[in-house]
C-alpha cells in the first residue's frame, strides 16, 4: 500500500513539474530580439497571398523587403517590448506583453493609448516566430532570432 502511495506521489510530482515547465517554455521563447525574415514570411503565407506578392513588380517587392526585414521587436522577460522599423526618422515604440493563457496569442499593449492587440502565435521555436495579427491585414509575419 506504501509503495502504491509513494509511486502515485512521484508521478503527480513529476506531472506537476512537466506542466509548470511547460507553461514557462513559450514566454522564455519570445523574451529575445527577433527581427522580421522575409524569406520565412513568404514561407508561412496561404499560396494564394503568396502569389499576389510575387505577381508585385520586382522593384516594388525588393523595397517591401528591404523595409519589413528592418522591423525588430525586443521582447524582455519584465513584460516590456520595443519595437523598431530601423528607420532613421521613427522612434521605437515601447509598450508591454503578455500571453494568453494557453499561451497560444500574445497580447500586446502599445502607445500612450495603451491599445491592447491580440496576435495569434501560429509557430514558435528558437529558430523562427509566426505571428498573425487578429484584426486588420491577415498577414502572417515570421520573425527569427537577432542572436539566435
């Protein structure tokens, strides 16, 4: 009966501490530097978004490249971020994030405003993010490691 209780009492033990690991995973994750990757975004797009974005004049898709892989997003474990489109003239933009409980969207508050965005996390691994944004353009944006 001891030897039940004992083993019933390890497994529970070592199931709590698998979830609680588990739990953590996705926010130690995201808290780097990530920066937009262009190949990896039309990687992750739908075959008929991507199409309309190879159907662009060459010209016209390499300045959309050049400027979209300048978006950085530094997310820190204190829940704050920054945001930079590496633009000379344009200031970072600061705000906070969290995670949804199931961890699968992050929440993010941006501007003095405080406006709260929802962004469904459709991947996340140490290699890449794809994040696609709730509301406006259904865009899927993969990010990678600045410092991977």
């Amino acid at each position: 009966m001891q030897h039940r209780f004992f083993t019933l009492f390890t497994l529970l033990v070592i199931s709590f501490a698998v979830l609680t690991a588990c739990e953590k995973e996705p926010k130690k994750l995201i808290a780097r530097k990530w920066k937009f990757s262009y190949a990896e975004s039309m990687k992750a797009l739908p075959a008929d978004q991507r199409k309309k974005i190879e159907a662009l004049p060459a010209e016209a898709q390499k300045r959309q490249r050049e400027m979209m892989e300048r978006l950085t997003f530094e997310f820190k474990a204190d829940g704050s971020f920054t945001t930079s489109t590496g633009q000379a003239n344009t200031q970072p933009e600061t705000g906070t994030w969290s995670l949804t409980a199931d961890g699968k969207a992050l929440i993010m508050k941006t501007g003095v405003l405080g406006m709260e965005q929802l962004i469904n996390i459709d991947e996340l691994t140490e290699q890449r993010m794809i994040l696609n944004p709730q509301v406006g353009m259904k865009l899927k944006m993969a990010f990678i490691p600045v410092n991977p």
